[in-house]
C-alpha cells in the first residue's frame, strides 16, 4: 500500500510540477497584460524539438529540413536551458509582432488575444512545414550515466520523472525568489498592479512586459523539453493539449496568482494520478471536473483575488 501511495504522489506530482511551469507562464504574461497568450504553447513545442535538436536528433524524411542534423551533440543537461533560451527569444518576437502594435495604439486586449492564437496558429504550421508531422523521441541515454529507474520508498520510479519534479521545482522556487526579493521582480509586480501608476513611479512597463514574456518563452521551453525526455514528441501539436491543460491550471489557481499557478499545477497532477490506468482515457474529465466543482464554489480560483466592482 505505501508503495502504491509513493508511485502515485511521484506521479502526479512530477506531471503537475511540468502542468505549473507551462501555467507559470501564461500567469506572468497575464499578470502584466491582462491577456492570456495563446501562443505559448506552441512555444513549448518549440522548446520541445530545440532540446531534441541540440542533443543530436535528426529531422525525419518529411519536411523542407529532412535529415537535417547540427554538426554537435549537447549533453542534455546543457541543451535544455539553451532550449528554454531560444524558445525566450522566440517568445519576445511574438510579443514584438502581435501584442506591441496593439498595445502602443491602445487597442483592445480581445485584439491581443485573437492576434495570439494566429501567432500560435503560424508556429505550429510553420514546424509541421519545416520537421513534418511525425513524432521523435528524445532518448533517455541524454542523461548519460544515470539509470533508468531507482528505489524510493520501495516503489521503483523512473529516473526522468524524478527529474522533471527537481527541475521544475528549482525553477519554481528560483522564480518565486527573484519575484519577491529582487528589484526587478518587485518592478514586474508593481506593473501588474497597475502599469500606469508603474510607469509614472519611473518604471519602464515596456522592459518589464518583454522580461515577462521572455521568462514565459524560457519556461515554456525547458517544460516541453522536460516532457519530450518523458514522453516524447508527439508531433508539432503536441502542444495543444498541455495549452488547455496550462489554462485550467491558470484558472483553478487563480488568474495572475504565481502561488495558485503552483498549487493548481500540483492539484491537477495529482488528479490525474488517481485515475487507475484501465481508466486512463478519462484523466482529462477528472481534471476538469474538479477544476468546474472547484469554480463553482469559489470562482475567483483557490488564490485567485476578487475584483473589485468598478463604478
């Protein structure tokens, strides 16, 4: 019985470690913008093939980059991060492109929105169009010497979901470090709170919305990193699912809340775990029907603040 207990917390707690990453990511933009960016998870695809890319993959037959190969081959530990910094890059552009016009002529944020989801839109077709639409596995031998399982607790756990749990934790706390402790951070919340005030105090909300997003591309990429080691890479769409699951991540926690982006990841994890495996197609309708029990009882989300009633 403890061994059971021990597999299952391991597993929905390393799921829902990844689920927070991909939620933090959403909550950062939105806290700032107040616009969920639906580009991010094709972002997250993209973090996804640059690790697979950087370790040595090879593109399959399909695709203008059929058989294309770097001519090095990065020890995982070094291709994730460099991942998670060309997905950054990735992420400034969209903001660059689609969400900076908008903002500078003081159009409405559905516009934003809408000017997302073709961003998102454009990405994936643009991987299908360059690496074709088959899967690629990222082999568990990028993480050299270790061994492909170990024993805690007397439960026999796959070393990448241990993995996933530490990266994504060290992330998590480093994230929450630097938002509450360092100047820049405390200068993202004040623009949260409210950029006009922000900007007036001599903060340049502009700088602060880019580090957002490139914070938002940055964990976007080492989570799809992080579960293309685990999972692999289910084609250039991949993304979608872990996107709707980020947004009721988002939502559940509480919407520009980094603690409930955390607690909800974790929920929703351990949520799924519960659902025996004979039952494993219903792991999404368990999540998302206590994500709805949850918001009838509290709608703000568990962290979520109630808005005050403007007159």
């Amino acid at each position: 019985m403890t061994t059971d207990l021990t597999q299952l917390l391991l597993n929905g707690l390393s799921i829902g470690a990844v689920y927070a990453l991909f939620a933090l990511g959403y909550t950062l933009v939105f806290s700032v913008l107040g616009v969920i960016n639906f580009a991010h998870g094709a972002v997250f695809t993209l973090g996804a093939y640059f690790t697979f890319l950087l370790i040595g993959g090879s593109v399959g037959a399909n695709g203008l980059l059929a058989g294309f190969q770097l001519p090095f081959a990065m020890p995982f530990w070094w291709a994730l991060p460099l991942a998670g910094m060309a997905a950054a890059a990735v992420a400034l552009v969209i903001e660059r492109i689609a969400f900076r016009p908008l903002r500078d002529r003081g159009a409405d944020p559905l516009l934003a929105l809408i000017t997302s989801l073709g961003a998102g839109v454009v990405l994936v077709n643009l991987i299908q169009l360059l690496v074709g639409a088959e899967s690629y596995a990222i082999p568990t031998t990028a993480l050299a010497d270790l061994p492909p399982a170990i024993k805690l607790l007397g439960a026999q756990v796959r070393t990448v979901q241990l993995l996933l749990l530490l990266v994504a934790a060290v992330l998590l706390v480093i994230l929450s470090l630097w938002i509450d402790g360092s100047r820049s951070g405390k200068a993202l919340r004040a623009v949260a709170e409210d950029p006009t005030t922000a900007q007036l105090l001599g903060i340049p909300s502009a700088r602060m919305i880019q580090i957002a997003f490139g914070l938002s591309g940055f964990l976007a990429g080492i989570a799809g990193g992080l579960v293309g080691l685990s999972v692999s890479i289910a084609g250039p769409y991949f993304g979608i699912g872990y996107g709707l699951k980020g947004l009721g991540v988002l939502v559940l926690g509480g919407l520009g809340s980094v603690p409930g982006a955390v607690l909800g990841g974790l929920i929703i994890g351990l949520a799924e775990a519960c659902v025996p495996a004979e039952l494993s197609g219903y792991r999404d309708v368990v999540a998302y029907g206590f994500l709805f029990v949850v918001l009838l009882v509290r709608p703000q989300g568990l962290l979520g603040r109630v808005m005050p009633t403007k007159v």
